[in-house]
C-alpha cells in the first residue's frame, strides 16, 4: 500500500478529534443540537489548524444519516462520500484557483439546484480573500438570499481581506494557533499509533519549529521518520531540520558573550565555509539574548518545552551574563538584521556586527563587565589620559605675543 501522509492520515473526523479549538466546537456543536445552522460560517485562522477539517466534520455531522449524537458516524454513504470528497453535495472550491465572476455565476446557478443524496448543499471555499472585487460581489447577491438546503463555509487565513459586506453576512469563528503542549501530545499519540520509537526532545524541536501549525508538526515528523530509520532521536531530527544553525548559534553566542574573540573568528570562518544563512544566524542570536535577558532579571526561561541540551546550553552561560551588556548587544543584533534587509555585503556587515558585540565592553564603558574570568584583553581598561604639555606650551606662548 503506497505511504499515506500523517497529516492526511490523521486528519480530525469528530469534533472530539478536533484539537485546542474547543471554542470552536463548542459553538458548532450547540448550533447543530438546538437545530440553529446559520447558512454561512467563515472560519479564520492561521494556517494548518484545523478550519478545513472543521468544516468537513460540520459538513458531515448536518448531513449524516446515522449520527453518533452530534458527531457524524463516518461509516454511512453520506459521511463516506465526504470523506473521500467524492459527495455530490458538499462541494469544496478552491478560492485562489476560482477566483473570477464566471466561476462564482456558475456558483449562483448550481446552488439553486436541490441537494442530490442529502439534506444540506454545503460550499466550503477555501482561501475566500482569494476572490476577485467582481466575484465577491456576486458571491454577495446569493449570501443575500439563499436556497434553504444551502450553507456556505468560507475558510481563509486573511479575514481582513474579506469584503465587510461578506463578513456581515457569515458567523465568523476564530481559530487558533495549536497550543505546544496539545500539539507534543497529538505527536506522542500519533508515534505510539504507528508504532514508532522516538526521544521527546526530539518532538520539541519539531513542535517549538511548526509555532502552533499542525499540518507543519505532521509534515516535519513525516520527514525525520522517512530519514531516521527506527527512532525519532535527537541527532537527526537536528540535523534534519537546520538546527545545524542552532548548534553553531550557541556556540557563536556564548563566545560573544565571553568575549573569546579568537573563537569568534574560528565560527565566523566555519559559518562562511558551510555557506550558513547570515539572517537566520542572526535571528538566533536575538532569541538567545532576548532568553538570557529573561534569565538574568527573573531567573526564567521563555521557552517553551525547554530542551535538556538548551537548558544545560543557559545554565552554563547564566554566570557571564549581565542585563547591561545584553541591551548593548541587542541593539547590535537589531541593527545588524535591519542592515542585512537594506545592504548587500553581507558577510562583511554580519562579521562587523559580531566583532562589534564581542568587544562592546571594550566600547562603550559598562559597569559590570566583571564576574566573568576570562579574555584578559577583554576588561575594559581605564584609560590614562596623557597630560598635554602642548597646551600649556601653547599658552605659554600666546601669552608672550
Ligand atoms: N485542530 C487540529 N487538531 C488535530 N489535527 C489538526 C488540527 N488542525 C490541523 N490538524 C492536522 O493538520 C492537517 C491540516 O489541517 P486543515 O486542513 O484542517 O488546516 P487548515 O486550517 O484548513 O489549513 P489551511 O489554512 O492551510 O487550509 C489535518 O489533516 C490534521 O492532520
Ligand atoms: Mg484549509
Ligand atoms: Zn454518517
């Protein structure tokens, strides 16, 4: 039997299966038991969450024959049908590929026609911002009065590019990003269910990777499942997913942070060898030192399912660090992300901005740049000013003429 992807394969078919979008299912859940359907939803939300599936559960559960309370049976010819979106009467359509009035006026006419096998025509159209001015507007003349056996789901991850007058027209439903934990869970669950060994620090690099989207977790766990052959462990799943950088970005961080310029050089050669992306790079070290900021003021960490290797990484590096030169080396940072957008050159701007961090105590005077033991050359040293004979001199001899 040919591979079936883990997001298709384990795509919610109950409310109950639907994840971390409790708000959502409760309200469509009430809808269906005080028999209240409303003949247009637009369903919102960040990518891979769960509007899609939502609205094929919706679509099922008003049309199934054989209902497990409220929650379709998945076994009838209705379910089936939608299932296999073979169903006659609930008609998906893609809104970036059908995006013109023709398509939308043939739309008009179909809905007119009664439901073939079912009780309820459903629309689901995807991506709804996708519609042209002149498609909206037509689409609008058919919100306005609707076929009764005709419900629409418009799903979109744009709300704000949909036409006010559309929106007023639909109950709208807001879903969310998967909580991290949930999402770890659905993993856990998913790796027992296909029999598959796995160490859950691997599961956090992946769910801290996909921020809240669970067709990326399912997409990325599909990849190191397909490279690692047996267990989900660690190494791979780092290796796979980039977090090369991630490797290289702690080392580069902590050598800023102790000044240890001769390996600041050794990375920097080590990240142009291995053509590493400057952008990315940068974009951890600004993560890095936003997390060392939280660890020196409130002795806290703002991360997410903390890895054993990141903890150790922070652990080790709390006794070098001091909010004072965190600020200075933010700005660094920020500066240099906002120069590599603007400028090319980038290998030169990103080397002048790690040196420039790497020295700052040596910059601009900071206070605590002590209670670290290290770079000698490192410590700022107070500068003796020379007294300027010449001066004097020079009075002297103006006074003279
Ligand atoms: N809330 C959820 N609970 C469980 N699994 C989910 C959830 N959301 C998404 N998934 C998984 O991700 C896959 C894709 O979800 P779905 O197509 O419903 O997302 P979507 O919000 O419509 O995304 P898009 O905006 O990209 O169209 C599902 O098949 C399922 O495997
Ligand atoms: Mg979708
Ligand atoms: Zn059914």
């Amino acid at each position: 039997m040919s591979y079936i992807a883990l997001a298709r394969k384990y795509r919610p078919q109950r409310f109950d299966e639907l994840l971390s979008q409790e708000f959502v299912t409760k309200t469509l859940e009430n809808a269906l038991k005080m028999d209240r359907v409303s003949h247009a939803y637009l369903f919102t939300g960040p990518r891979g969450v769960g509007k899609t599936s939502a609205a094929r559960i919706f679509a099922k559960a008003i049309n199934c024959l054989n209902p497990d309370g409220i929650n379709p049976c998945n076994e009838c010819d209705n379910c089936k049908d939608i299932v296999s979106g073979t169903s006659l009467d609930v008609i998906e359509i893609d809104g970036a590929s059908n995006r013109g009035v023709d398509e939308i006026r043939s739309l008009r006419e179909a809905v007119q026609f009664i439901p073939i096998k079912s009780k309820f025509k459903v629309y689901i159209i995807d991506e709804v911002h996708m519609l042209t001015k002149e498609a909206f507007n037509a689409l609008l003349k058919t919100l306005e009065e609707p076929p009764k056996f005709v419900i629409f789901i418009f799903a979109t991850t744009e709300s704000n590019k949909v036409a006010p007058t559309i929106l007023s027209r639909c109950q709208r439903y807001d879903f969310k990003k998967i909580q991290a934990s949930v999402m770890k869970d659905n993993l856990i669950d998913i790796l027992n269910k296909e029999n598959i060994k796995f160490e859950e620090d691997a599961l956090n690099i992946i769910v801290r990777r996909s921020d809240g989207c669970m067709r990326d977790a399912l997409s990325l766990l599909d990849q190191v499942i397909a490279f690692t052959s047996g267990t989900v462990n660690i190494e791979d799943t780092s290796f796979l997913l980039g977090s090369l950088d991630t490797f290289i970005s702690q080392e580069l961080f902590e050598s800023i942070i102790k000044e240890d310029v001769d390996k600041v050089v050794t990375l920097i050669n080590k990240i142009t060898e291995q053509g590493l992306e400057y952008r990315t790079l940068n974009e951890s070290l600004i993560e890095h030192t936003r997390n060392s900021l939280f660890l020196v003021l409130s002795n806290t960490l703002p991360i997410e399912n903390l890895t054993a290797n990141e903890k150790e990484f922070y652990d080790n590096l709390k006794k070098f660090l001091s909010h004072q030169r965190l600020y200075a080396i933010f700005q660094i940072f920020i500066k240099l992300s906002q120069d590599l957008k603007y400028f090319d050159f980038h290998k030169y701007i990103f080397e002048f901005a790690i040196f420039k961090a790497s020295t700052i105590s040596q910059i601009i005077p900071i206070d605590h740049v002590a209670n670290y033991d290290i770079n000698p050359n490192a410590i700022v040293k107070k500068i003796e000013v020379p007294i300027i004979p010449i001066i004097n001199e020079d009075i002297e001899d103006k006074k003279k003429r």
